[in-house]
C-alpha cells in the first residue's frame, strides 16, 4: 500500500483526508503513483500532471524521505520506504514570491 499525502486544495477536490493509500502494481515510481492516484481520484487528471504532455505542473512539487523528487525522472524507482508504505509520498503545492 503506498501512502499519498496532497496538498488541502487537491483533498477538497477530491473530497479525501489529507493522506491516501493506493494500491500500485510493478515498480513503484512518480508515474505509477500518479496513475494509481488519477485512476481511483478522476476529478485530479490534469491537476497534477498536463493532461497531454504529462509533464509535473510548475507550482507542484515531489518529496520522499525528506528528498525533493520533483525533477528525477518520473519513471525512476522510489524510495523503499516509500514503495513499503512506510514513508509517504508528498505531493506539495509550491510557494512563490520574492
């Protein structure tokens, strides 16, 4: 079981506590947990990810075990402690200013 945390404006959306639990098949990366989270959640298709390119929108970002995956390939294995259930996956929304 992967655990998920989503930033408040994803929960509201899709109406869920601030943590998921999914289940995903094969290698655990970015990609299959976004799969395995937009299969079960529809209403976040496109929040997270372009729907064409399937591109990390710019003001998300990615964290395991206190590391920023945001730019690691999306097909690159998590963490064991991710892919075990536990540590979660964060999907952070990302703070802009100056």
């Amino acid at each position: 079981m992967i655990r998920v945390i989503l930033p408040y404006h994803l929960r509201t959306l899709a109406q869920v506590g601030p943590e998921v639990e999914l289940t995903v098949e094969g290698l655990v990366t970015p990609r299959s947990v976004l799969d395995a989270l937009e299969a079960r959640y529809p209403m976040l298709r496109g929040t997270i990810r372009d729907h064409v390119t399937g591109q990390r929108r710019p003001m998300l970002r990615y964290f395991a075990c206190e590391e920023d995956l945001s730019l690691e390939s999306p097909d690159a294995p998590l963490p064991e402690a991710v892919a075990s259930g536990k540590e979660p996956f964060f999907i952070i929304g990302a703070i802009a200013g100056g």
